[in-house]
C-alpha cells in the first residue's frame, strides 16, 4: 500500500499521499483544532490522533485503516478523586505521546500526558487505565516542566522481542524502566547531566530533561536521546548512557530519528542553546551519524539557505520503515521529505500551520 | 426552570438551541443536558468533575460557579472564556 504522511498541527491533522509532483495534500481533518500526537498501528493499521481543543480539553480520535473514518474515543483520563483531594486531583492537561504495544497484544496501546503519567488501553483506546506505578514514584516530587507548566512523558519505548519492556522518557523526570508491564520501574538515565541544576544535582537521573528517546527496532537496546543538555547514546536499554560529542552547529535541539535497521544511523536537527531555540545563525540543516555518534554529516540539500529560523519539535522529524524516507516539519509551519535518508530535502509545503508531529502511514 | 444555551463553538457536541431543564444549581442543570448529550460532559468539565478552566458559566448575566444556586427562570449561557485557547 502506498505511503502516507500524517501531519498534526496547530490547525488540525493533514495527510499527504506521494505522487509525481511529489507529496500533496489529500485530506484535512479536525480543522482548526491543535493535533499534539498521532499514531500509526503497523500491526492492524489503526489511526489514532490525539487533539488539544485548548478551552475543551483534550480528545482522542481513531480511524480504522486508511484515516476516512474518525470516531471521538475516550481520552486517557485519571480516576475521579485520584489521590484523595478532590480538588487538587489530576487532569490530562495534553497528550503528548502515543504508542503500540507489542505484536501479541493486538488490543494495547500507551499513552503518555502531561502531567506526567502513562496510561494503557488494552481495546485500542476504548478505555484507560492510569499506571500507578509510575505515578506513585517518590522521586515524582523532584520532576518539574520542561516548556509546559508540568513534567510530560514524549517518549513510550515498547521492547518489540518483550511486550512487558518498555522504556519511557520524561520532560524533567529522566527515563524510566519497566520490564512487568509498568507494575514496577526503575531509574535508568545514568551518564545523563543536566547543566541547568546546581552542581551537586547535575547528575540526579530523576531530573533529566530527555526531549525525545528513540530505540532502532531492529537493536532494541540501542537508544538514542537528543536531551537538553545533548546527544547521549545508550547500548543497555537506557539505564547507562553516553555523551556524544563532537555534532556540527550544536548538540542542542529536540528531534531525534533513528534508521529501522541500523543502529549506528541516527538524525538530528541542531538549534542554538537552550537559551535562544533558533537555528544557529539561521542555519537550518540535519545532522546525520552512520557511525553511532563518532562523525556527523552536516546535510543541507533541497533546505532554505539561511537565515532560516524554523524548529523542529520532539515529534516532528520520523524516518520510514524503509530507512530512507524521511519527513520533518517545523514550528513555523514548513514540512519537507527526502526519499534518500537525508541527502536531499524536498519541500512539501512551506505554509502550513505550525507543525508538532508527523508520522508514516500506510 | 432555567434555561441554557451552549456557545456554538460546542455545536457538535451540545443541543442546537437554549433548552429548559430542571436544575436548582448550575452543575444539576448541565447534568441535565449531559443526561441527553453524554459527549458534552468533558468538554464542560474535567474528569474531575471541575469546570474547565477556560469555559465561561453565566447566570442571568453575572459570572457564575458550577455549584452556585440558580433562581427559577434563570438564563445559564455556557461560554468559552477569551483566556487560554
């Protein structure tokens, strides 16, 4: 089946097809309404997209194959009274990240908020349940936000060889692992540091602020983390980790990609320090290891010569199952492809509304 | 009974015009609309149960609580508040 790309924005969902002229708009749903996370089932072809309706809270909604037909399902949500103060409990304030779980449980995906809490649906998002054993961690009290009021999880890790492994990554409360299915966790995250905390809290691992974890299928414990203070790779899974240095332009950014196959193969998109989030001297350009971090490829093909002052989000760089379709999309509402893992970009639409995620779909 | 009237913006989701329903305080007369329009109830309010906190309540014209009284004949409007969004 031909492939697809999804695009949330600030403005609502957008669907392109490949075609001669190249990727073209076919479809816009929820109009007007920001889409903060998407999801493409690989294993029963679902589709599910998570909005914000700003005044009306959150939503989720899911299409069976092919993204024609969305149908409103139940958002994850915290039990009512949750934690004993009714007016102090718990609201899903944004759904951040979505994920499928393993290839046995046909039924089960994850869900990620802000506040920082994981729910699963074991009947493709038909019903939550909050995973308490996370939200109960003691070290909670020490997370804090990352660009949003509270601490959110942006990255949900599932162990394809172990549908009960997972890793999951947080917007300041470090990376997190389970290997019962989310009934106990613990602290990975160690090498990670944290230049914005006192000296003797740098390398508190319940701190971190990683923007956004990836695994390579095909090596699971292979991760890679674009984190707010760099790039650190991980070989064991996410509990020991370590820096990489030596990235073109900046080690600074939010996206990250990893090739399907290739563990060593990795994309980034640089921005000038924490302090101002813009491209380096309107420099707007990827990054790209294939030797697991030792030298990068600064690729500039077929993107705006600067000054160039596009971001991209944690959500809004993938690559395909194929390894070398990759698609990019920025906060400024500009979206490119390239067919050829990033030697050369080419501009799908320069005038979308502001960009938060993409994903492939088939 | 008073009468309320949901602001177009939750068209989809809410009756197309004011209707009149029993209620003695404002949040007993959403749960009479939310008893026909079940979709309603979490754009309104949280799974707390709190109003949201960019939605608007009024009661005939002064800005209101979800638990505040309201008289016989009351005019509700159910509005999106021009903060946040």
């Amino acid at each position: 089946m031909a492939l697809k790309l999804l695009v949330g924005t600030r403005k609502g969902l957008f669907m392109l097809e490949d075609g001669l002229g190249g990727w073209a708009i076919t479809r816009h749903d929820f109009v007007g309404t920001p889409v903060t996370s998407l999801l493409h089932d690989p294993r029963n072809g679902m589709y599910y997209a998570a909005l914000n309706h700003g005044h009306f809270g959150v939503k989720l909604h899911r299409s069976e194959p092919g993204g024609a037909a969305w149908e409103e399902v139940s958002p994850p949500a915290f039990p009512e009274g949750f934690g004993g103060d009714a007016a102090k409990a718990p609201a899903v304030s944004l759904i951040w990240s979505l994920a499928s779980g393993g290839a046995d449980r046909p039924g089960q995906i994850w869900a990620g908020t802000i506040p920082g809490a994981l729910f699963r649906s074991d009947d493709r998002g038909g019903s939550w349940v909050l995973v308490e054993g996370l939200w109960l961690q003691e070290s909670r009290a020490r997370w804090f936000g990352g660009g949003y009021d509270d601490p959110g999880i942006h990255s949900i890790l599932i162990d394809p060889r172990d549908s009960d492994s997972m890793v999951v990554g947080i917007s300041c409360g470090g990376v997190w692992l389970s290997r019962d299915g989310g009934a106990s966790w613990t602290l990975g995250g160690q090498g990670l540091v944290a230049a914005y905390m006192p000296p003797e809290a740098r390398f508190d691992p319940a701190v971190q602020d990683p923007h956004r974890i990836v695994a390579c299928p095909a090596a699971p414990d292979r991760l890679w983390t674009q984190h707010h203070n760099g790039v650190f790779r991980s070989e064991d899974g996410g509990a020991n980790w370590s820096q990489v240095v030596g990235l073109p332009l900046s080690d600074f950014g939010f996206a990250v990609a990893v090739h399907p196959a290739r563990p060593d193969t990795a994309w980034f998109v640089p921005a000038e320090s924490d302090e101002k989030r813009i491209p380096l001297d309107g420099q707007f350009v990827v990054t790209r290891t294939r030797d697991g971090g030792y030298s990068f490829e600064t690729l500039r093909r077929g993107l705006p010569l600067p000054p160039a002052y596009d971001l991209v989000y944690r959500h809004a760089l993938e690559v395909a199952p194929d390894g070398k379709t990759l698609a990019m999309g920025s906060s400024t509402g500009s979206l490119w492809t390239s067919a050829d893992g990033g030697e050369a970009w080419q501009l799908a639409n320069a005038h979308l509304p502001p960009i938060a995620c993409v994903t492939f779909a088939t | 009974m008073p009468r309320i009237t949901f602001t177009a913006h939750l068209r989809r989701w809410a009756p197309s015009g004011p209707v009149i329903v029993p209620g003695t305080t404002v949040r007993l007369a959403l749960e009479s609309v939310f008893a026909e329009y079940p979709a309603l109830r979490l754009y309104v309010l949280d799974e707390q149960r709190r109003l949201r906190k960019h939605v608007a309540l009024f009661v005939d014209g002064t800005r209101a609580a979800l638990d505040d009284a309201v008289p016989q004949n009351a005019e509700i409007y159910v509005l999106q508040a021009l903060s946040g969004g």
